[in-house]
C-alpha cells in the first residue's frame, strides 16, 4: 500500500529530504548530542590540565586525579563517534529495505541511548565531586575553572538528552510495531467488497435440490 511505513520510515527507495531530516526531533536531539559531546571533550582536553610554577608536570584540575580527565575525554571521544556514526545512520535508515533489519536498528538506537545516558550521569556524578574536593592550593590561579563547570554542566545536560533520545527510539519502535502489525493484516477494501458480492453456492443451481 501506497502509505506503508515501518518503523518510522516509509518503503526503501525513496529520494532524502534534507529539509525533513532536519526537522525530525530524533536528528536535533542527536545533534545536540553529538555537540555536547564536543564541548565536553574541548573543555578537559584544552583547559583540564595544569601545573604549579615549581612543577614542570601537568596534572589534571579535578583534584588532580587523571582518572577524572582521562574519563570525560575518553567519554567524550567516544561519544562523538557514536553520535556520528548514528546520524550516518539515520540518514540511510530509509533505504533499509528490510523490516527485520529496521527493527534491529531501532532496538540499538535504544540500549545505545540508555547506556549514554547512564555513562554521563556517572560522569558528572564522577566529575562534580572531584571538582568540589579539589584543593585550592592545587591550582592557587583557579586556571580552567570555567572549563571545568562547563563540563560538569554539560554532562549533566547529557543525561536528559540521551534519555530523551532513548524516549523518541522507543516511541519509534512502538510506531513501527503497530505499522507493521497492521500491514500483515491489511485487507485491501477492493477485495473486501468483492468476496461479499460472490453468492453463497445455493445461488448457482438456484437453490437446494430436493
């Protein structure tokens, strides 16, 4: 049937809308994601080291433990790798021509978004704490202070975002779900009306003989 769809697209092989696919609230909320994620991992990697004057080695600003660095650009690395490589695969989802297929990737587009937003959740849990316990003396010039709130703040962020994402991925894969449930029970109206109007087989001899 002309209207088809699965899993929130419809038949493979049609022409991409860019102007569609933008306006989708799964590609915006990925992007913010995905630029999340960016400024998670500029602020640590750019501003989330520094040294005393009578140290030449640098040492990270979440009290100095480099676990905490080491977590949020790790994290943060990963993070915008997945994002791109999801919105890569939003924009070839309509071409998937088989339902199964769609369905394992709506099922991966959820555990992906879960478990992102549970890793951010631990880190800013992770991050903020270092932060609050961080010594004054550590770095007496309060360098990458900024930075650093920055990124506790945008990890924070994070977790809603990923959940929402995860939302929308569930809702997609109710919707797909009930399309395709309704396509296998599909009865063209066409068809319906003509077995109707088929007589019973009395009408073909003209009735039952005696």
């Amino acid at each position: 049937m002309d209207g088809f769809q699965a899993y929130g697209a419809g038949k493979a092989g049609g022409v991409f809308d860019p102007m569609t696919f933008f306006r989708q609230p799964q590609t915006l909320v990925r992007i913010l994601c995905w630029l999340f994620s960016i400024v998670i991992l500029g602020c640590v990697a750019n501003e989330g080291y520094t040294n005393r004057p009578e140290e030449d080695e640098e040492f990270c600003i979440f009290n100095r433990n480099q676990n905490a660095c080491t977590y949020a650009v790790s994290m943060g690395t990963l993070c915008f790798l997945c994002c791109t490589a999801f919105i890569v695969l939003d924009v070839y989802f309509p071409q998937i021509s088989g339902v199964k297929d769609r369905k394992k990737a709506v099922m991966a587009d959820i555990g992906v978004s879960a478990l992102w937003s549970l890793v951010w959740f631990v880190g800013f849990c992770f991050l903020a704490n270092q932060w609050q316990v961080s010594k004054i003396e550590d770095n007496p010039l309060n360098e990458g202070a900024d930075a650093a709130r920055a990124s506790i703040v945008f990890s924070f962020i994070s977790v809603f975002t990923w959940a929402v994402q995860c939302l929308l991925a569930v809702y997609k894969f109710k919707l797909g779900a009930d399309s395709v449930t309704f396509s296998h029970e599909y009865v063209d109206p066409n068809q319906q009306e003509a077995v109707e109007e088929v007589p019973p087989p009395e009408a073909w001899t003209g009735g039952t003989s005696e």
